[in-house]
C-alpha cells in the first residue's frame, strides 16, 4: 500500500505542479509555459496509468478525471489563483478515494471469507460499452454460499469481462466475502490467478507436446499447423455464435468479438 500512497502523492503533485508555476511563477503564455503543461500532463497521466494498473479497478470517473482536471487547473488558475485550491481538494479527495477503495479491496482479499458464487441471471446495462474492443461491463445476479456454512443469499456483482468470455447462467465464481458486510464481496483473485496460471500451463505443455509429435511424424506440419489454425477460429467463432444465440451476447459484442477474431 505504501507505494500506492506514494504515487498518488506524486499524482496530486504533477496534476497541480503547473498551476502553481502559473499562479506564482509570473509567466505569460510562450514555449517555457506550453512545455510544462505538455510535460505535466503526460508525466501526470502516466503515473496514474501506473496507479490503475497496481490498484486493479477501473472507474470511469477516475478516468475522467484524470484527464480532465489538469486542463482545468491549466486554463482556469490564470484567472484566479483561488481556482487552485478548488482543484487541489478535488485531486486529494479522489486521490483519497482511489487509496480508500485498494485498502478495502486488498484487506478484503486477505482476511475475506472464502465463498462460491453460482451464476442466477446476467444482467445487461441499458446501454453496451465495449472498452477497448475486448472488455464490456456486465452485473451478475449470484447465489453466495460462504465455507464458513452461514447460509446461502444472492447479491450482484460488478465486472469487467472479455467478450466472449461473459459467464452465463450456472457457471460457478471463486469469490471472497467481508464477513461485516455480506454484500461487500468481489473475486477470490489468489484463486482465480492460480487456476487460470494452470490452465495456461496445461495448454501450453499439451501444445507443446502436439507440436513435437506432429513435427517428428508429419513433414507436411505446415500443412496441418495451417488447417489447426482455421480449424481453432471456426470453433471461436462458432463458440460466439452460441452465445450471441443464447442472448449472452448483444449484436453489438457479438460483431465486435468476432472483427476481433478476424483481424
């Protein structure tokens, strides 16, 4: 958690860094004052990048904001040198939210009940956004039966999920639950991280193994490897088609997954 705490100092510092040369540096518009917002804002941003990625939630209002404020902080405190202060408390209290939210989060791994959610129903938003043609948000309605044998309720849970890869009705979540707050719980991510680290080891070694054998037996392997290759896209796309015709996905995912497939 320190290092987190530490950029998100350096976040606040570098969003505010040039308001504070305009609003006490006594500099008019030229090359000098251009490069600090250009450098500001890029160093700013690339800390928060950084942030995200150890904090491993994304909320579109931090976003937002990140990249909002600084062009605020840029063109309003020429004009009033109190306009810092406003954006100062509001980088603090994001700042502060973004730490709130990681301590909760990593506490709740550690000292979380371990639990397994049972898929009841997906729940669309009204409006579908793909983030980066390969992630869209769904809400998953589950059934949370604890291991500590308290007994079983429903609660939703909130994800980012790869198209194609939304779970559906029946399938089964690690999860992690805070024994204060029933319905504060997210994904078991030990669990989760060893058994897709396991399946990404077994597919690999059984690729591996089919490869050499292929290679040793077959002078054709080109030949094969070519036909293996179209064969694994016809069953990925025959797989979204599934989903797409169980309502799992909309016409939009189920477009977008499959330009993904075909690039």
């Amino acid at each position: 958690m320190r290092k987190i705490y530490s950029l998100l100092i350096a976040w606040c510092v570098l969003l505010l860094a040039p308001g504070l040369f305009e609003a006490f540096g006594n500099v008019t518009l030229n090359g000098t004052l251009a490069t600090v917002w250009i450098v500001g804002y890029l160093a700013q941003f690339g800390v928060f990048m950084w942030i995200m990625n150890l904090v491993g939630e994304q909320k579109v209002l931090w976003w937002f904001i990140a990249s909002l404020v600084p062009w605020a902080v840029d063109w309003t405190v020429p004009s009033s040198a109190w306009l810092l202060l406003l954006w100062a408390a509001v980088a603090i209290a994001v700042a502060a939210w973004i730490g709130r939210f990681s301590s909760r989060a990593r506490a709740l791994q550690q000292r979380g009940i371990r639990a397994t959610g049972v898929v009841l129903e997906v729940l669309k938003p009204w409006m579908n956004v793909v983030i980066n043609n390969v992630y869209i948000r769904r809400r998953l309605r589950l059934r949370i039966q604890r291991q500590d044998g308290s007994p079983a309720y429903e609660g939703i849970l909130k994800g980012l999920f790869m198209l194609g890869e939304i779970p559906s009705v029946g399938d089964r979540l690690a999860l992690r639950v805070d024994p204060a707050n029933p319905q504060h719980f997210d994904y078991d991510k030990a669990s989760t991280d060893a058994a897709t680290a396991q399946a990404a080891s077994a597919a690999t070694f059984d690729s591996d193994v089919h490869a050499a054998s292929a290679a040793a037996s077959d002078p054709g392997i080109s030949a094969v490897s070519s036909e293996s290759s179209r064969q694994n896209l016809a069953d990925e796309l025959a797989r979204l088609a599934d989903l797409h015709k169980r309502g799992a996905l909309t016409d939009s995912e189920f477009a977008a997954a499959k330009k993904k497939l075909l690039r």
